[in-house]
C-alpha cells in the first residue's frame, strides 16, 4: 500500500521517513517530493509499505505525530485522476 505523508519538515530525510516507518514493518520505498529546479523538499513525499495491515497500522500511528515541529498528515495515497494532470487556467 502506498501512503501519503503530508506536512513534513523540508529538513526531513528520506532515511528518517524510513526510519519511523519501519517500526510498523516492512518498508519497500520511500519519496520525498521536491522541486525540480531547487532540489528543495515540496513537504510531502509518499512511503510504500508490503502489507496493507502494515501500512494501517503505520497510519492509525502516526497521522498527526508530531515530528520535529510538525504535525504529521499520514493516509492511504490516492491515485492520481485525470483532472489532476489538466494545466491550471487562470483568468
């Protein structure tokens, strides 16, 4: 299952991301979301967990922890739709 983390510290590391979450098992990857032209961390990133009852428990755990100042947003990752791929239209 892949879970959303949302709210982090851009100081965050992917390996802290890791670290927290393996406690509640198997970790297969995680990604920290940031700019392509800074290299900056966006503030959210995504952790993908072997288990669906792994990964729920890591959410039932950790949405709203706080880390390093920061209230955690954790929840199951939702599919990206179509309409979140259209270019933004300003007026």
């Amino acid at each position: 299952m892949k879970i959303y983390v949302g709210n982090l510290s851009y100081q965050t590391t992917e390996e802290e991301l890791n670290d927290l979450f393996k406690e509640y098992g198997e970790v297969a990857s995680v990604n920290i979301i940031k700019d392509r032209y800074t290299d900056r961390s966006k503030g959210f990133g995504f952790v993908e967990m072997l288990t669906d009852a792994e990964a729920e428990k890591a959410i039932e755990n950790l949405n709203e922890t706080e880390i390093k100042e920061r209230k955690l947003r954790v929840n199951q990752a939702r599919e990206k739709t179509e309409n979140d791929r259209q270019p933004r239209k300003f007026y």
